[in-house]
C-alpha cells in the first residue's frame, strides 16, 4: 500500500489482518482512486475544444478572444 493510502485503512491490531488482507485493500484503493481521478474528473472535448480556444487566443494575444472563452 502506498503512503497516501495509509490514514484510509482501519485502525486494527496487526495480528487481527493478514498481509494479503493489506495487500488486497492496498490495491483496490489505488484503483479507487485512479478510478476518481480519471473518470470523474474527465470533462470531455468541451472541455479540450475551450482549452484549445484560449491557447489560441493566449498565443496570439488577443485579450477580448481570451475574456470570452473565460466567462
């Protein structure tokens, strides 16, 4: 289990939980939250489609272009 997953896990006496136990939970938590990273904050090609209006706009250093993508 990496660090980060560590305050998450149960408070239990060592002998009460197994290695494989740890490893298990270990494992489906990082998946948890690749899954919340991923999915949840994936916001599509809008998301892309503005992104690349404002870089545009930013590259060519047209403040107006650029006010308008952001409001």
């Amino acid at each position: 289990m990496r660090r980060g997953g560590r305050p998450h896990a149960a408070p239990t006496p060592a002998p009460a939980v197994s290695g494989v136990l740890r490893q298990f939970h270990g494992a489906n938590f990082d998946k948890y939250l690749r899954y919340q990273m991923i999915a949840l904050s994936f916001r599509g090609d809008v998301a892309s489609d503005e992104l690349r209006a404002l870089l545009d706009a930013a590259m060519s250093r047209d403040a107006d272009a650029a006010r308008s993508i952001l409001q």
